[in-house]
C-alpha cells in the first residue's frame, strides 16, 4: 500500500513540474503582469499568460466558456513601504 502511494505521488509530482516547465513562458508573463500591477482579475491573467478564454482548458471542457468583454483596469498604485505586516 505505501509504494503504491508513493507511486501515485512520485507520478502526481513529476506531472506537475512537466506542466510548469511546459508552460514556463506563460507563468513568466503572469508573474511580470503581477509585479506591475499586484492584483489581477480573471481577464488580466489570461491575457497576461496570452490565453485565449474560449480555449482555455476549463472553458473547452465545459463548453460554455466564451471571451467576455474586458472591463477597464483600475491600476493600483504599489505599496511605498512593502507590504503592511513587515512594518512592525
């Protein structure tokens, strides 16, 4: 029982780093995206990863996802002094 769980976890690990170095390119995007911007709707990430809505993963699986209409970015300014909790 216990090799066979660490099969099961052994396998789940390896999909997911072959996942991200497949889709390293996008994750660098949204992280840049969220560097400049510290917050991002669900329409800014996928833009930002350049995923189209209507073909993401999700939308295709379920079949009803379609690109909604983006609203307009209300950009916020970046925190002068790092975030709140390191200034005590």
């Amino acid at each position: 029982m216990d090799t066979e769980a660490r099969r099961i976890i052994e396998d789940c690990y390896q999909q997911a780093v072959t996942t991200l170095r497949d889709h390293r390119d996008q994750l660098g995007r949204l992280a840049h995206a969220l560097l400049e911007g510290e917050t991002l709707d669900e329409d800014d990430a996928y833009a930002a990863a350049g995923i189209d809505r209507g073909t993401a993963p999700a939308a295709v699986a379920a079949g009803v996802r379609q690109p909604t209409p983006r609203r307009p970015r209300t950009r916020q300014p970046p925190l002068a002094q790092g975030p709140p909790w390191a200034n005590r």
